[in-house]
C-alpha cells in the first residue's frame, strides 16, 4: 500500500499559467521525491498596465512517501 502526501506551492512564471506550473514541480522536485501528480488549485495574474504581467499558480503536488 502507498502513502501519499501532499503539499502546496506557489508558483509564478512571465510566461504562461503552464510555465508556472512546470517551475513549481521543478523547483519542488530538488527537494522531494517520487512526485505523482499536480493539481491546479488556483490562477491569477498581476496586470501593469493593459498588459499581464505574472501569471499566478497555487498548486497541490502529490508524492509518494516511502
């Protein structure tokens, strides 16, 4: 039987909501192992202007503890 637990990051990109994403699984894999998913709890973005700036994730990832 596998444990599985699951933490919360925030994550911001210039880029795209996607490239938050994958900055948040990246950053958290250099300290956590064994990660089976993502889940996208919530978008935003900071505008300046009439143009986005930051695209916003916060994102629940779930790993296996061993």
């Amino acid at each position: 039987m596998a444990v599985l637990k699951v933490i919360e990051v925030l994550a911001n990109s210039d880029k795209s909501w996607e490239d938050a994403t994958r900055k948040a699984v990246k950053h958290a894999s250099k300290t956590v192992k064994n990660i089976k998913s993502v889940y996208v709890n919530e978008q935003s973005c900071t505008v300046n202007g009439d143009d986005v700036a930051q695209f916003r994730v916060n994102v629940k990832i779930t790993f296996e503890v061993s």
